[in-house]
C-alpha cells in the first residue's frame, strides 16, 4: 500500500502508473500533505512518496508531523521525498525531518525502483532524540572510523 502525495495531479498519475507497472495496485493519492496526514491516519500505508514543495503543508512539515506527532497513527512509515529542488539545502532539511530515501525529478521507473528496494530491503535502524526522530542518518558502517563517538550503543562498545 502506497500513498503518492503531489500538488501536481500529472505528477501524481505518473508515480502511480509506474508504480502499477511494478505490481504495486493498492494505491492512494493527495493533493497536499493535509489530506495526505487524514490518509495516513485512516489508511496506513506501508510507504508515503512525497513532493517537498506543496501549499499548506509541504513534505517537509508532514514528515516531521508523521514522526514526531504525539498522535501519529505510524511514525515508522517509510517516507521518500521526490522533489525538483535538489540543492543541499532542501536534501538537509528533508533528511533532517526523518525522510528514508529522496528522489530527484524528473523521476525515472529505475530511480523509483531503486528507492522503494531501499526501503524494504535495507532498513536503517531507528533513533529519537530530543532534535530528531526518524531513521539512522548513517547509511554504511565504517569499521575505520576515527570520529567523535556519541552514542549510547558506541559507549556500550567501549569506544569511548
């Protein structure tokens, strides 16, 4: 079950015909990450694709809702930012709400398949603190790494 969340209807009906194409029928669309959030409250979907950019309440500001809102039905609910906006800025602040994967547009069949085999298949571990909720930020293990060791799971490893 996916929910496809765009502003741009034609956007949203290209996500969701490649979608079908990979098999995948059980399909919801939004226009805006309000009705997207009633969606996720009465549906629960086992992945959210997003637009960053809508009005009201962009993809940004949803994410941050679904993960950190004292009554969100799911905030473990995989959640891919596809945007055309794809300077640094914007990928840091879509990471830093507790997006797991983004996709630049225009989106490719490839793109979005790689994306979705992300979420399913390599699960990242999950971390909540007081500035952030979502999932682990790391994508690879560095066995050499010489950097500062802050958390409580490197402390029980004696690496600091």
């Amino acid at each position: 079950m996916v929910l496809v969340v765009d502003d741009n209807h034609y956007m949203r009906v290209i996500v969701s015909t490649m979608l079908r194409s990979m098999g995948i029928n059980l399909i919801r669309e939004a226009s805006d990450g309000i009705d997207a959030l009633e969606i996720v409250r009465d549906w629960r979907p086992d992945v959210v694709i997003i637009d960053l950019m809508m009005e009201q309440l962009d993809g940004v500001e949803f994410t941050k809702l679904v993960r950190r809102g004292t009554d969100s039905p799911n905030p473990y609910v995989p959640i891919i930012m596809m945007t055309g906006h794809t300077d640094r800025s914007h990928v840091i602040d879509a990471r830093d709400a507790g997006v797991n994967e983004f996709i630049a547009k225009p989106l490719t069949a490839r793109a979005l398949i790689d994306r979705l085999k992300s979420v399913i298949n390599n699960e990242r571990g999950w971390v909540k603190s007081a500035t952030y909720v979502g999932p682990d930020r790391r994508r690879r293990n560095v066995p050499d790494y010489k950097g500062p060791f802050r958390r409580a799971s490197d402390k029980a490893d004696g690496k600091f």
